[in-house]
C-alpha cells in the first residue's frame, strides 16, 4: 500500500535503455511481442468497461430520467430531458453543497498533508525504537476499517460518557460537559475532520517517511559542502526530492476525502438540518434517501466532473511526465 | 493461506454457476395443486415489534394446515423501510405480503406496486371500521387491508414513582408536569426519557391543538408549520423534552426508547403499548414495574390528542402468489388472529367487533379514551416523501429545542418541507 | 549542551504524545468493550478495564446470521482481492515494463478510474444488478469490489515492477528462459512484499463497503459484516460495550492482517515507493 509517483529526480532510466535497443536487436516474435501488451491489459480494461464504465453509462442515462418510486417500481422509463440537471443548477442547494465539499475536502486534505509530512520527517530523526513504536501506533489508526473507526469516534464525542467531553469538562471547560456534537454544522465537522485526519496522516507519514529513507546522503554531503543549513539543505535537497511523493499522495488524499460518504453520513446523516452534506451525501440523500433517482443520477454526474476539474491539475502534470518518458 | 485462496476462488466459482442456473426459475406458479399450494413459501414482511412471536407462530401454523405452504416472516425496521421497500417492490421476487404505514400508504397506492385488493375487502371486510380503513382507499379502490391501530400511552415505571412519592397518576398535563418535576427532584433517575425527535407523539399534540401540518395553497399542499398552534404544541414538546437527557437530534428509535427505560432509572417515556415487550425482553426484571396511562390533555375531560398510528397489509402486485397471499390476509385478518393480535399487543383491531378482545388489557384501557381524540398526518401521496430522512418535521422540532423560536424554525425547514409536498412523483 | 539535551528530547517526547493520540481510539474501543455496563457509563471514564466482562461479544455474536455475515465477508473479501492482484498483475506489467501505442493513455484511465465515487452510483449498479436477476448473490458484490480496487491496484504494482531491476530479467532471458519464465521465476518472487502490500488497501476496501451491499442484498443470507454493525449501531445505539465489541470483532481481521502484512512487505514499501 504505497504511493506510486511519476518519476522522481532519481528516476528510472530502465524505459529509456529499452529504447536505446535498435530495431535491429528486436527478437523474432516481434508481432506477437508487439500485441502482447495489449493483451496483458485486456482483462483490467474488460473489467473497467464493464463494472465501471457500464454504470456510468446507465448513471448518465438515468439522469436524464425523470425517476422517482412508481418508474423504479414499474420499470418504467421516463425521460426529460435535461430538467434534473436544471433544477439541480439553478437551486441554491447545490452551489451551496459544491462549495461546502470544496472547502471541506481542501481544509482535511492541508491538514492531512501538513500534519503527515511533519510526523513523517519526525520518524526519520527518531532513534530505532521510539520509531518502531510510534509506527505501531500510526499502523494502528490506519488499519481502523472505516465502518468501525466511525463507530468508536461516536462513542469518544457521545454526548454522555463520552470520554472527550469528560477530558473537556475536568480541563475547566464545563459548558462541554454535556455537550452534543452533532448539534451543530461547525461541532459535525470538527469529528468528521479529526477522524479522517486521524485516518489519513498514518498513510502520508509512513510513505514519506519510507521516501526520505531513499535520499542519497550524497546529495547532503554536497549541500554541506556548498555551506547550507539545516534549512537550506531541507529545502534544496529534501524537499525537491520528495516533491512527486507530496503530489502523488495529494492526488491520492484529494480523491479519498472528497469521496469520505461513509464517515460523514455515518457521523450525523449530513446533519444537522443539512449542513454538513458533502456532494456524495447530497446526491446519496437527494437520490436514493429521497427516491428521486433520476435527480440523484444528475448530482452524481456533475459530482464527476467537479471531482474531474479538481484533479486536473495534478492530470497533467502525469500526462506530460508520460510524455517525456516515452 | 495458498489454499484457503484457492478454496475461495472455488467458492466463487461456483457461486457464478449457480447464479447463472437461478435465472431460470420455471416455476412460479400460482394454482393450488392436488396438495394446496404445498412446497411454496410466502415471505411476509412485519415491522420490528409490530407482531409478537406467539400470533406469528399462531398464524404460521393456521396457514400451513390451511395451504400446505410454508410462511416466513421477516422482521423490517422503520428506519430506512421506504427505500428498501421501494426497491423491493421493483425486483422479481418482491416480498408477498408486507406491512405498511398508513400515512406511507397512500404513496405506495399510487405508485401501482400495491395489488387490488377488492375481493378481499368484499370477503372478509365488510365490517371493516370504515374511519380505519381510510388510509387504505386511493381513487376509489382496495390497495390495502387495515390491520391494527395504536395509539401512544405514558409507560412508567412504578417503582421510580413509588420512591418520588407519588401515589396516584396524572389527570391533566400540569399535574404529569408536575410529577415528573418530583421525580427529579426526589429520585436519581430521569423523569421521563424523551427523545428531541419523537415526532409522532409532535403530531399527536398539534393534534390536541386542533392544527393542521399542512395547508393547501392553490392545488398545492405547503406547510403550515408557522400556524401558531403548531407553536403551542412544540412548546408543550419542549418543557416535557427538557426534563430528559436524551438527545436533542435523535429520534425514539436511535436508540430504542424501551432498551433505555428497560435499564430501571427513567420514570416514564412515551411510547406504543407493544414498546413495553421490547423493555420486557431486554430486561426481564422490570416486568413487574411497568403501568400505563393516558397522555393526560390541558383539561382532566379532555386526553391529549395522540398521532392515530397504524398498520395496513398489503400485496406486492410484483408478487407471482396472489391467491396464495391472499390466503394469509384471510387468516391474518380473520377474527381468531386478529382478536389475538389485539390482546396481545393491546392494539385496536380492524373492526368494532373484536373491541372485546381488548377489556383487561392496561395497555388498550390506557390507549382507548385518548383514540376518539386521535388523527393521523395528511393522507396524501405527497406525505410520504415528508418522512424521508431528513424529515422536515424533525428538523422543526430540534431546531425549537435547541433554542429557535417556533416561528424561525418554520421558516427554517419551509422551502425543505415545501419541496417535498411538491416532489414529482 | 542544555540545547542539544532539549533537541534530543522533543522529538520523543512528540512521538510519545502521537503514539498515545493514534493509539487511543483503537485502545478506547477495546477496553470500552471488555468493561462491564456499569464501569462503561460512569460520570468518571475508568481508564483500564478492571473486571473484564465477555457479556457485550455475547450480545454482538448471538445476533442471528452472525456467523453467515463472518463466512460472506470473509468470502468476498478474499475473492476481489485475489481477482484484482490477478488481473492488476498483468496489467502493471505490461504498463512498467513495455512500450507500446496509447500506453499513456492507458495510465491515465486507470487514474480516472480511480477517481470513480461509487457511492453515488449505487442506483445506477442497481438498476444493472437488478435487471440481471442477480440480487441477493455475492457474485455482484465481489466483482464491483474487484473492480473498487483495481485501478490502484495496477498503478501501485507498477511501481513495484518497474522497481525490479531490469538486469535481472535480461539475465534468465539470456539464461534461455522465454519472457514468461523469466518473470515468473525472476520477477514474481521479488514482487511477493509488493503484492502483499498491495493487497492490504484492497482487503480494507472489500471489508469496509456497505452502501452497495445494503442495496443489493436483501436477504440476510447474502450480507456482510458491515451491515451488521451498522444495523447493530441503530439498534443499540447507547449500549456502547456491545457497539464496541461489534466494532473490535469487525477490525480485528484487518488489524491483524495489517501487522502481519505491514512487517513482511517494509522492504516492498521503501521500495516501491520509490519507482525503482
């Protein structure tokens, strides 16, 4: 369970010393050679088209439907036009629901990094044994299924006998002693966001720290030897080297917590009164919860897309390093 | 662990094949043969605590004489049935027999995925209680057997009102105050648990208020949340509700009211007759302590008004065992079970005449002066997609609680409530 | 000196107040289920458990189907992640080791892929599964969660394979082994602590989902585990110990697994990380 990146600094010169091989060195079976990549990808494309592409064709399809209990019920196909996506784009709901998922994905994801980073770099200055001991413990919070991690954090934040009121309560905060955090948007957010930075640090510092662990100490020697500090040298040899790893994983985290339905539906239902719905939980409750599929189809449609422009930076930079390499 | 793989790819293997021979499933028949319907089985599905195991046992056993057929009942929770049911209804092999809501049922009529029902209603419901039978009717026809009515009751613990001092129970909704208040005060349990969402002991009071929770504006339902009846009955809601610790935003469900009164330090919560056999079952010593009595009104004369809650039976009209289901809503519906079902749980059966069954019942003699006073919400299509969380109404209710005042709080949950009553169906 | 003693402690002493933040939770839900009820909901949180109590495992367990849940799990867990190790395999081979027309592209919808929010599509699976006549079965369940895994499946064993020195490969082919053998008797040892690593995300992924299986399957004979501990939340919500004993069984297989995987595959994870 690692981080896959695009050619680091170091990176692989194997692809190149393929090409260096002239025609002429090619083996005879050359034409069979030449499909058999394809046919190495057949089964995973076979499968992607099939499990995922047809949902999406029929997702697409449905969200043209006007789709509530009787067509679901009746089989019966309904289409109007573009209307769900009308209603969907000129309400307020779904702006409101876009921006909130914005926000919410982009504050967890800089905590998540910011934070990950630092406990990465503190494994590397750890002696042997505090760092076993401290991965342990970063190895536990990441193997939590999130269904049962979900469950526990509602039990530390219950409202009785939860154990963080309570440290709350004898830390001189007594309005916290009984205090409910579902009640409110900001308290909803607060779990949902400790819980899924609990979550998520382990991965990032784990895989940076495994990242530092590759950096020639070469590479030190000769900033030491140029007169650098520990600054300088942090940040013309550390962190150039691990900068594909920081974007590889920000890709990674940006798509996981944008996609986080279960801890925030889970933690409070989007609620209270609809304030914390993310875009999933929107299109979920809009959808399925209020039986109007067809309308659920169309969020989840321009959920893609809006997942689509905030990866799309980081896709191109992949598209051009591919590009380069071959 | 290489072997334990191979036996799991082998598993699902498998599993492919036989999938893929289920298709084919020739027989679906529905004609009663030389032996009855022998070799079927009817899935029937009956919400959590709505039936005890005695009367489905009773009736399991009636049916199977009767038909030869086998009967399995699943047990179905409230939260979230109406898309699992809504889903089921849409599938080859939709349950065959399930119970419904009434205020769910008029959605589901319109939608075509309930059966007709008019030659059982001229069999068997002639005497139907016709105001029971209300929920059942869309545009003229039979989409559902009334089944049993409920209204909710105060259980109490006698014991923690024993050790506050108090030796009779309370007429009129100031002296239930009061008593409440002395339990607090002269014992440590909690007076009464009551939940922020318990929306349909709300509906109960807006009742009592004689106010409506929606109004027709044109030919269109809005909400009416703002009338200030429905103010005063959220207020009643809300000095009751501050005497409980339990949650602002959750409702009687979550977690189940009965389990935390079946605990032994809460005086009193609000709940179904049949709540008590989930408190008995999850704490056999409280049995003894357990009474009932009415939800005491404004006046000693007068009740308070209850949410008229209550069960149909209805078919899938998906489902291949018409005649075969409609052969369990005889013997479930017929006077034996249905005068069985109403002893048992109290509940008030589908017709006046199995009334008797309910004379010594604590539960039904603490539920039946309040019922006359009873009403349900709005039976029409468009209430059903009110109920689906988030339900608007709950919105409404914690909002109060938590401090809005009721007018800010309908304005709160309006446009919400308002686009659902005008959801396209 | 009073500055390098200060500079030589604060890095433990962080550590030491992370471990005990990381470590807390899973502790907590431990403990939380072997207390009796009455040390559970105490105005003071008991902080060890002093009179272990198996009563709450008793409630979670005697559920009925438990055991037809575990057996499910286990099953479509096991079945997805061996599918897409499989096919994942083939195809980072093919993407690390091979040049070839639309290789790009190829990486680039695996990506896409990867993006793809599942949980908004459960109607649309649904509707397909549905019309299928296949409800009800584990053979949708495992294949869909074959499919959750499978782009990053192929992106991370990728890196491993390109992480396998290419020499060695040259060398049995030299050696008159075809490309097959070679990579079968050179490549796939080398690659076992990648695959295992690998597989960890998958088996965490299998296990944990729920939105489809709740929809799919109806029946209490073909559902998993997560439902049951989800279902088993709503109705206890405030019995906290059996929630908790629910919550321990249910990520004891994956911590488990985790521990054992993680210390077999470190080598595999500082390698791979790096895209050799």
């Amino acid at each position: 369970m690692t981080v896959q990146t695009e050619r680091p600094p170091s990176g692989p010169v194997d692809v190149t010393k393929v090409d260096q091989r002239g025609p002429g060195a090619q083996r005879p079976a050359s034409r069979a050679g030449a499909l058999a990549p394809y046919l190495l990808l057949l089964p995973a494309c076979a499968a992607t088209v099939l499990l995922l592409g047809w949902p999406l064709l029929k997702d697409l399809l449905l969200s043209f439907q006007n789709l509530n209990m009787g067509q679901l019920i009746q089989h019966v196909t309904e289409w109007n036009g573009i209307d769900n996506y009308k209603q969907a784009l000129t309400g307020e709901d779904f702006w409101r629901v876009t921006g909130r998922s914005i926000l919410f994905t982009a504050v967890n994801v800089v905590l998540t990094m910011l934070l990950g980073a630092l406990v990465g770099l503190l494994l590397a200055r750890l002696g042997k044994r505090m760092r076993v001991t401290l991965l342990i413990g970063l190895v536990l919070a990441w193997a939590m299924p999130v269904v049962a991690a979900t469950t526990v954090y509602q039990w530390l934040f219950a409202q009785r006998f939860g154990v963080v009121n309570w440290v709350l309560d004898k830390l001189g905060w007594h309005s916290m002693a009984d205090y409910s955090w579902t009640s409110s948007q900001l308290s909803t957010f607060f779990v949902v966001t400790v819980l899924i930075v609990w979550q998520s640090i382990p991965f990032v510092a784990i895989n940076l720290y495994a990242a530092t662990t590759t950096i020639p100490g070469e590479l030190y020697e000769a900033a030491a030897l140029d007169g650098a500090g520990a600054w300088k040298s942090f940040t013309t040899v550390t962190l150039p080297f691990l900068r594909p790893f920081l974007y590889a994983t920000t890709f990674l985290e940006v798509i996981w917590i944008f996609k986080a339905f279960v801890q925030v539906f889970t933690i409070n239902g989007g609620g209270p009164d609809r304030l914390t719905e993310i875009l999933p939980v929107y299109a979920y409750i809009e959808g399925v919860g209020n039986q109007h599929y067809g309308m659920g189809a169309a969020i989840a449609v321009l959920t893609i897309l809006i997942l689509l422009v905030i990866t799309a930076y980081y896709l191109r930079i992949v598209l051009k390093q591919e590009e380069d390499e071959l | 662990m290489k072997r334990k793989l191979i036996t799991a790819i082998g598993v699902a293997a498998m599993l492919v094949s036989v999938a893929a021979c289920g298709g084919d499933d020739g027989d679906s028949g529905d004609k009663a043969g030389a032996d009855g319907y022998a070799g079927q089985t009817l899935t029937v599905w009956v919400m959590d605590g709505s039936s005890p195991d005695q009367w489905q046992k009773d009736v399991q056993a009636a049916f199977e004489k009767k038909t030869k057929a086998k009967v399995k009942f699943e047990i179905q929770q409230w939260n979230g049935i109406q898309q699992k049911l809504t889903t089921a209804l849409s599938e080859e092999n939709p349950p065959d027999v399930f119970e419904i809501g009434n205020t769910q049922t008029p959605a589901y009529a319109k939608t075509g995925g309930l059966a007709d029902l008019a030659d059982l209603k001229s069999t068997i419901g002639a005497d139907w209680t016709e105001s029971l039978n209300k929920s059942s009717i869309y545009d003229g026809k039979q989409y559902a057997a009334p089944w049993y009515f409920a209204n909710r009751v105060v259980i109490y613990n006698k014991k923690v009102w024993a050790d506050a001092g108090i030796k009779d129970t309370p007429k009129t909704r100031d002296e239930f105050y009061a008593d409440l208040k002395q339990i607090g005060d002269k014992t440590k349990a909690e007076p009464i648990y009551l939940p922020g969402q318990n929306w349909y002991h709300f509906v109960g009071l807006t009742i009592g208020e004689g106010a409506e929770l929606v109004k027709k504006d044109g030919d269109k339902y809005v909400s009416n949340l703002a009338d200030p009846k429905v103010a005063a009955a959220i207020e009643t809601y809300k000095k009751f509700q501050a005497l409980s610790k339990a949650p602002k935003d959750k409702d009687e469900a979550t977690p189940q009211q009965a389990e935390v009164f079946a605990k032994g330090n809460v005086g009193a919560f609000i709940g179904m007759g049949w709540e008590a056999g989930t408190a008995i079952a999850a704490n056999k010593k409280i049995e003894s302590d357990i009474g009932y009595f009415t939800i005491p009104g404004a006046t000693a004369d007068k009740p308070e008004g209850v949410f008229l809650g209550g069960s149909n039976l209805a078919v899938a009209a998906g489902s291949k065992k018409q005649a075969l289901a409609k052969e369990f809503l005889k013997i479930a519906l017929s006077d034996k079970y249905e005068g069985e079902l109403a002893k048992l749980n109290g509940v008030i059966p589908n017709k006046e005449s199995l009334q008797s069954n309910l004379t010594g019942n604590a539960v039904a003699e603490a539920a039946a002066p309040a019922a006359a006073g009873g009403g349900t919400t709005p039976l029409i299509p468009e209430w059903a997609a009110v109920e689906n969380a988030p339900n608007p109404v709950k919105t409404y209710m914690t909002a109060v609680l938590n401090g809005k005042t009721p007018a800010e709080a309908a304005k709160q949950v309006e446009s919400e409530f308002n686009k659902r009553l005008a959801q396209q169906q | 000196m009073k500055r390098s003693l200060f500079s030589r402690i604060w890095p433990n002493a962080t550590a030491v107040v992370l471990f005990v933040g990381f470590v807390f939770p899973v502790y907590w839900m431990f403990a939380t289920a072997f207390k009796p009820t009455g040390d559970i909901i105490s105005e003071n949180p008991v902080w060890f458990p002093t009179h272990i109590t198996l009563e709450h495992f008793k409630t979670a367990t005697g559920v009925d189907h438990f055991w037809t849940y575990v057996t499910n799990s286990l099953i479509v867990t096991v079945c997805a992640v061996v599918l897409s190790l499989a096919v994942a395999l083939a195809g980072a081979f093919a993407l690390a080791r091979m040049r070839f027309k639309g290789r790009r592209g190829f990486i680039i919808g695996f990506m896409l892929a990867q993006m793809a929010p599942w949980e908004v599509m459960i109607i649309a699976m649904y509707m397909i599964v549905r019309d299928a006549s296949m409800l009800n079965s584990l053979v949708p369940l495992t294949v869909f969660y074959m499919m959750m895994i499978l782009p990053f499946t192929i992106l991370t064993l990728r890196g491993f394979v390109a992480a396998v020195p290419k020499d060695l490969e040259e060398a049995a082919m030299v050696d008159g082994c075809t490309r097959a053998q070679a990579f079968r008797k050179v490549i796939l040892p080398l690659l076992a602590p990648g695959l295992m690593s690998t597989s960890l995300f998958g088996f965490i992924t299998a296990w944990n989902e729920f939105p489809l299986v709740l929809v799919l399957n109806k029946e209490a004979e073909a559902q998993t585990l997560p439902l049951w501990l989800s279902s088993f939340q709503t109705a206890f919500g405030n019995d906290w110990g059996a929630t908790m004993a629910a919550s321990s069984l249910f990520a004891v297989p994956i911590l488990i697994l985790f521990v054992f995987l993680q210390r077999r595959a470190v080598n595999g994870l500082t390698a791979g990380a790096v895209k050799g």
